[in-house]
C-alpha cells in the first residue's frame, strides 16, 4: 500500500520542482499554501457529504481526492510520507490508549 503512496508523492514533489503544462498539481504550489488548504477543506467536506448522503462509490473517490490534496499538503511543508508512516505505525502498536470520557456540566 505504501508503495503507492510514496509513487504518488514522488510525482507530486516532481510537479513541485518542475513546471508541467496544464498541471494541476502545479498549479496548486503556484498558487501556494493557501490554496492547498482551501482544497484540502473542500475535499474534507465533500467526503463527509457522500459519507453522510451513504453514497460508497463518491466516498471513495472523495476520500482519494482529500489524500492527494494531503499530499500535496505535505510536500508543500517538507514532511516526507516516511513520518506520517512512522506516526501511524507508533500509535498502532499502543493497546488501551482510549483517553478518559470527561463528563460535562450538562450530563451530571
């Protein structure tokens, strides 16, 4: 699995060094972090739109289009996918890590 992740990152840090005509890709980094956030809030609300409307066909394409925003998100800021790969693999080994519920005001 990683190995297309990591594919998809190469091509996207490709297009961050390179200009490639009609690109979009390039054009987000010209465009700069602003847009590359602005794009990553709006794939984050049109997943949780086809997952709300029960639509599996548009969330899966959603949810691809919100990974490749986040990994134009990371080359942007420099983080290689190696450390987001180390994160996940540090928290999957943690057993019994479900933080304490808190009881508000409200419920007592």
């Amino acid at each position: 699995m990683s190995t297309v992740f990591d594919d998809l990152y190469e091509v996207v840090l490709d297009r961050k060094t390179k200009h490639v005509k009609d690109s979009y890709t390039c054009y987000l980094f010209e465009q700069g972090l602003d847009k590359i956030l602005k794009k990553c809030g709006e794939e984050t609300a049109e997943m949780m739109i086809a997952a709300k409307n029960g639509d599996r066909d548009e969330l899966i394409a959603e949810i691809g289009d919100l990974l490749y925003h986040i990994w134009v998100l990371m080359a942007e800021t420099d983080i290689r996918p190696e450390a987001l790969y180390d994160l996940l693999e540090s928290r999957r080994r943690k057993i019994g890590n479900l933080k304490p519920r808190t009881v508000s005001v409200k419920e007592s």
